[in-house]
C-alpha cells in the first residue's frame, strides 16, 4: 500500500490537491480532521489539552472552541509546542490505526494521502509514509487565502511563524509543486502528478 504525505503551510492549496487525489480513488486522510476529532471524543486528549491552556479554550457547552484554542496556542513558540506534544503522538497512533484497517482490506486503493500540515515539525509522520509532496505558495497569497476563508490577518500571520518555511519543507519533500497561480492550473499539476507519478503504481 503506497501511502504519500502530502504538505505544506497555511493557505498553500493542500485540501484542493486533496480532492483531486480522492477523485481518482485515492484514499485521504487529514490529520487535522483527526486532531478535531480527537478533541472532541477522546477525553484523555480533551483533558489534557484543557490542562494546559485553561479552562478559558471551553465555550458555552463545555466543549473546546478550535479558535480560543489556536489563539493561546499559536501566540508563542512554547505554546505550539506544548499542544503538538499532546497532539501529535495520539493523532498518529490513530493514523496507524487507519492504515492497518485499511491493509486488512482485500482491495488496496491505488494510494493513501495523508494531508499533513506539521510533517517538518513533527518528524515522527514520516514513519508510515513512502513519499513526501510538499505544496509551496508564495507567503503573501497564503494569508490572503486564510482572510478569504474568514481567519483575521493577525492569526494567519500568528499560524504562519509557527510553522516551517517552506524551504524546510523542500528539504524534506521527494516532489513539489508551487501554487502561486489561479486553481485551474493548480488542479492540473496535481493531476499531472498523480498519472505520471501514482498511476502507473498500480499497473
């Protein structure tokens, strides 16, 4: 089973590469839609989450609020640091998970992407993984990306400097594929990566 990672920052363009890898039967994991969902069902990762940032990330219905939380977390290098060290260990432990059900299965997919926004910051994704496509956009056009999707400037800024560069993500990547220019090309790239690079995986 192949299992490509697929990254890059803020704003960058990882969710559409994402849906164009699905359509053409891949399988897609997105390690922030784990990360959420942990957040919200698990109690140990909840609980400790609340212990280190305060009951003040809780929202009217006693559940965590994702922007309270990104906004004492991504303030400073050690609050980023100490939610990736809660998180990270217990959203790849499901990944892992994910990935033997899906090894059991008699059928394989042609590829499982994971879309992993922290792969420079959290080495320990690389374990399951047999390729690494970084996605890298100019640092301007991915903040107006976020504010287009509601995020203030000041937070998209915040996200920004937590994150790696993406040179550091270069060094890390097998491929890479810029989006600077409108989403049709974009979509195209991708695609064009998938026949040249997956498809004939499977032959």
């Amino acid at each position: 089973m192949y299992v490509l990672a697929l990254t890059g920052g803020l704003g960058s363009g990882k969710s559409t590469a994402a849906q164009v890898f699905a359509e053409r039967g891949a399988v897609v994991i997105d390690l922030d839609e784990i990360g959420k969902t942990l957040l919200t069902q698990a109690a140990t990762v909840r609980e400790r989450v609340v212990e280190a940032f305060g009951e003040g990330i809780l929202g009217a219905d006693g559940l965590i609020d994702r922007a309270a939380l990104a906004a004492a977390a991504f303030a400073t290098e050690e609050g980023t640091a100490r939610l990736n060290a809660i998180m990270h260990p217990a959203i790849l432990a499901a990944v892992a998970g994910a990935l033997d059900t899906l090894a059991l299965q008699g059928e394989q997919p042609p590829a499982v992407v994971l879309v992993i926004p922290l792969l420079v910051e959290s080495p320990l994704f690389l374990e399951p993984v047999d390729a690494v496509l970084a996605i890298s956009a100019n640092e301007d056009v991915r903040i107006e990306r976020a504010m287009a999707r509601g995020m203030s400037r000041e937070d998209a800024e915040n996200r920004l400097a937590r994150q790696a560069s993406d040179g550091e993500r270069r060094e890390i990547a097998d491929y890479v594929i810029e989006n600077d220019g409108d989403i049709e090309s974009f979509q195209a790239a991708i695609g064009e990566f998938w026949d040249t690079e997956i498809a004939p995986r499977e032959r």
